[in-house]
C-alpha cells in the first residue's frame, strides 16, 4: 500500500521531476508534486511525494528528513489527512464585506 509523505523546506527552484528524482533514491516513487501558487505559478516551497510501500516511505523519511536538498534543510513526515489538520485561524472573514 503507498504511503504519502509531506516535504517541507524545499528549494523554491525544484520542480515536481526534480523531487521525482530525489525521492526515487529511497524506492518507488508513485507521484511527486510541489505546490504552486495558482496567481504566480511560483513553488510555496513544500509538495509531496507517494511512495509506493510503507517501508519505502520510512526509508524516505530517514534519507531525507532533516538533510538539505539544493542548499535546503527539508522536513519529511507522514502526510495527514485533511481531516486530522488543526483548523486554520486566519483573522480574515471571508464572508464580511469590505468597501475598497
């Protein structure tokens, strides 16, 4: 069963192929992708990665978490669900209107 991982702390230049190829040195990586700024297309600097087994994904973490990639000291865990996240405190209401 594959297993998704969290990585935090990349290199703003590291696209989705170049974490493709980092992760793959830890086994089967069955999708890799940074997240982007929709507006800029910018990377925010953390993505995921699916290995393919649970044993894969330990190995990642231990590889990966806490050494540097492209100048970089990344963080790598078990990715939660979106469910399981603490909820989000933003000042902003989306739902009051503003005058501008």
């Amino acid at each position: 069963m594959s297993k998704k991982l969290y990585v935090g702390g990349l290199p703003y230049s590291l696209n989705s192929d170049g974490l493709k190829d980092n992760f793959s040195q830890a086994g089967t990586v069955e999708s890799a992708t940074v997240i982007t700024d929709k507006m800029s297309g910018r990377s925010k600097g953390f993505g995921f990665v699916e290995m393919s087994s649970e044993e894969e994904a330990q190995k990642a973490i231990d590889m990966f978490n806490g050494q540097e990639i492209g100048g970089r000291r990344v963080v790598v865990n078990e990715a939660r669900p979106l469910a399981d996240r603490p909820a989000r405190n933003n000042s902003w209401d989306h739902h009051s209107t503003h005058s501008f």
